[in-house]
C-alpha cells in the first residue's frame, strides 16, 4: 500500500540529546514537509523539501536539521538547541507541481517527550 | 501574511444531525486553496476536501461540503448525517502561494474539537 510512515511513534529524549525521527513515503511525491504540532494547536513547519539535495527552513526551524538524500526520505533532527521540543511531529508529502493545488498526505505522527 | 481563523474550540452535536464548522481567512493574494483535515485521537491528520479560489462551484466529498463565501473570506465545512466517527479534531488550512515555489506551505488554523452524541 502507498502512504507515509513515521517512527517511532513515540520517543522520549533526556535533555541535551539529539533524536531523529524517521519519514519514508512511497507515494513518489516529490516534496515533504515537516510540521509540529503543541496541545490544542494547529501545525506550524519546521522545514520542507521541494526535491532531493534541496530544503527550506519553515517557520520554526531553530533548534531542527533535515536532509533528503533519496527522494523518499526526509529525516528529522532535534537537535539539543531546540529550547522545548516536546511536541507531535507529522511529516507530509505532496507532488511537486509548481503553482498546483496539490493535497498534503500526512503521516501518523511521532510524539517526543523531554524527560 | 495568510491567516486562518477558527472561532469554535468546541462543538458538540447529536449523532445523524448536520454541523458546520467555521473557518474564516485573511489573504490579499487572489489565487490560494482552502483544505479541511480531520485529526482523530489517533493523531494522523486526514484531508477531507479542498476549494480552490477560482472554483465556480462548492467543493463536495460524500458527506463532506464546503460552504465557500469568497466576499466574506469564510470556508465554513458542513457534515451531513453526522456519526459518532466524526467525533475528531478538524483543522482548516490555507495554502501559502508566495513563500514557496512548488512546495505548498500550509498555515493552518487552531482546530475546532467536534463531539458526536449518540
């Protein structure tokens, strides 16, 4: 079956490590994203990635490093920098059709906690 | 910047009934997407629909119909016969045309939490 997963699903970091959190979709899209997700909010990006080799920095990418080295992976680190990264971290995945409407697919999520 | 808004932290309905659930937005870009996503307690996110700002006609999926008032800037979600599966987070979202070439940004409101009664 196509689709995204994510793991571990859940994760438990004790402070000042780095974690990495894995996504892998076999949908072929092209771009993918990574977003957080805080109790009783919305999703705000951390990075995304429009093609392999390439990534941008979203909203909040302070304290996270990505890469894409194949066109199906985009791995999350959470680097000891990031002042407070408990949190539900989705990946997402789209075609890369510049200037098109594409639909964002989620993955099941990764939930962090800082012990 | 583009800017989500949902008033409704809370809903609760009783099974088979019909809701609406409120989205309004801000953008000064004529061309953008609205998407609805529905986040069970599982936490994955599940797109539901998408309206386009040029789309002549509502979006419709099964049970699932965007209410698109373009002058009033509102993408409001209706669901038809609700059933107690609907009982989930559901999140609107709008697509960020300038940031990103290509890759679609999506900002995304606060969520409305809908419960179904049986």
């Amino acid at each position: 079956d196509g689709g995204i997963t994510q793991s571990p699903k859940y994760l438990f970091r004790k402070e000042g490590q780095n974690v990495t959190l894995s996504c892998e979709q076999n949908l072929n899209h092209d771009a993918m994203y990574w977003y957080r997700q805080d109790p009783g909010q919305g999703l705000r990006l951390i990075y995304y990635s429009q093609i392999v080799n390439d990534f941008q920095k979203g909203d909040i990418a302070e304290g996270y490093s990505v890469s894409r080295e194949k066109k199906e992976s985009f791995p999350l680190t959470v680097t000891s920098a990031q002042k407070n990264p408990t949190a539900f971290y989705l990946c997402a995945s789209s075609i890369n059709v510049l200037g098109g409407g594409d639909t964002q697919y989620f993955g099941p999520g990764t939930r962090l906690t800082v012990l | 910047a583009q800017k989500i808004t949902q008033t409704q932290p809370g809903m609760f309905v009783q099974e088979k009934e019909a809701v609406t659930l409120d989205c309004t937005y801000d953008t000064s870009d004529p061309s953008y997407g609205l998407f609805w996503y529905k986040q069970p307690s599982s936490g994955e996110m599940i797109f539901l629909i998408y309206q386009g700002s040029y789309d002549q006609q509502n979006a419709t999926e099964g049970r699932y119909s965007l209410n698109f008032q373009k002058a009033r800037k509102s993408a409001n979600l209706v669901i038809s016969a609700s059933q107690l599966g609907d009982s989930a987070m559901y999140f609107c979202a709008m697509r960020d045309p300038f940031k990103i070439q290509g890759a679609q940004k999506l900002v995304f409101g606060q969520g409305t939490r809908l419960t179904i009664n049986p």
